[in-house]
C-alpha cells in the first residue's frame, strides 16, 4: 500500500529524530503512529551495526512489543538514573514554547515521567501538528483514576472543561496501560497558560496526570513537505 504523504513526513521526521541516537544512549521512546517510524529507523541502524549499546524505556505495551521485535533492548527506571534522549510524537506543538498536547495514544503519563526524566527531549511530528497556541484542535486528555472517575469528571467541569470519557470500539471505557482511564477535555482552546490550566487539572485528587507538556521538550522537528524544521524552545 502506498505511503500517504502525511505518513512519509512523520517517517522523515522520525528518521532526522533517529540520527541524532548515539552509541551508549539510553533512550526515552515514545508511542504512536511517529514513534513506529523512529523504532523501525532505530533497529534498522542497530541491525547495520552503526549504532550498539542503546537502552530504550518504553512509553507503552506497544511500544514495548513493536520495540521487542526490532530487537531493541529495553529497560527500566529501577536500572536508569537519567535518560540521554527521549523521542515521541504530539498531538499540538506550540510554535515558540514548544508546550505539548500529548496522549491522543492513550499513553501521556508514562510518556510524561519519561520527558521528564530526560536531558533532551526531542518532539517529531508531521506539519499538522504545529499550532500557534495550544488547544486549535485536539482536546487535553486527562488520565484519572477508575476509581471516582465520575466525580473527577465533575470537578473537570468546574474547572471550566467538557470532559468526555475515552471509549474504545467496542464503547468500553479505554483502560491504558497503567488501568486508569482517560477523559478528553473539550473547550479549553486557545490555551494560553499551559502551565496554569496543567496544574488546576492536577490538583482534583484522582488526576494521574495531564496531556498537558510544558517545560519539556527542548527540540521539534517538524516534517513539512520535504523539508524538516526545527525548532527550538525560545
Ligand atoms: C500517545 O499517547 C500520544 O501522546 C502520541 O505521541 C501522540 O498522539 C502522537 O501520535 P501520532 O504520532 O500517532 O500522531
């Protein structure tokens, strides 16, 4: 099947990402359809033997696998003080702050703990992605607690969102890989304090944590056409 041509930016992205991976690194690796190009672009340069001693922390179960597969070594926090580098995806890069909306995937919170024990964290994404303020399009998710969700759900509402619970096909509620489940919250856009929204969301008692990236990343790149264009946090 032939590539469409937003999956052929996410592999460049991903590519430009994966040359960046030295030798020794212990590596963040995120989750999604971006991530999948950067796995397979990191196994194909161990497989060649241009790259040797790389470690990987997972971001998800399928992560994991798709990883597993492509005969990356992986490992855990119990093992690694600080990662070298940690890659994934986003569902909006803000233009300038590089502040993220991230977990449209269903894995936000361990790819948080994973940005944020990183010393270089590095967003590749197709064009699309780029916003001038976050919240143009993709809703925040939140993961919370099963226990009480409704009523986080309530206190979500105060805070001023239309949170919305995360089924999946089958109309279950989507459980991710730490069991808790996510709302996606609605309404809040333009987000204008990343940081502000991020820690009223956190502060309701079942909250495991937030979509919401900021401070985090240091670098994006962003796939548009044939070019890549990297961005930097102001
Ligand atoms: C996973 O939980 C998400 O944060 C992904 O990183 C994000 O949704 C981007 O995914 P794609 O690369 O599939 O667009």
């Amino acid at each position: 099947m032939e590539m469409t041509s937003a999956d052929a930016a996410k592999k460049r992205a991903a590519e430009a990402a994966i040359a960046q991976v030295e030798s020794g690194m212990r590596l963040g690796l995120g989750t999604g359809s971006t991530m999948r190009f950067a796995l397979e672009a990191l196994g194909a340069r161990l497989a060649m033997g241009e790259l040797r001693d790389i470690v990987g922390i997972p971001t998800s179960q399928q992560t994991a696998d798709h990883a597993c597969k492509l005969g990356i070594a992986l490992g855990d926090f119990a093992d690694i003080d600080m990662l070298d580098l940690a890659i994934d995806g986003a569902d909006e890069v803000e233009t300038g702050t590089l502040n993220l909306i991230k977990g449209l995937g269903g894995a936000l919170l361990r790819e948080k703990i994973v940005a944020a024990n990183s010393r270089r964290f590095v967003v590749v994404a197709d064009a699309s992605k780029q916003v001038v303020q976050l919240g143009a399009h993709a809703p925040v998710p939140v993961e919370v607690t099963a226990f009480g969700h409704q009523a986080v759900a309530r206190r979500l509402t105060q805070a001023g969102a239309r949170p919305v619970l995360r089924c999946d096909d089958s109309g279950q509620p989507a459980v991710t890989d730490g069991g808790n489940l996510i709302y996606d919250c609605h309404d809040l856009g333009p987000i204008t304090d990343a940081a502000g929204l991020d820690q009223r969301f956190s502060a309701i008692a079942g909250v495991a944590g937030t979509g919401l990236f900021h401070g985090l990343a240091t670098e994006a790149l962003i796939a548009d056409g044939d070019h890549i264009r990297i961005l930097r946090r102001a």
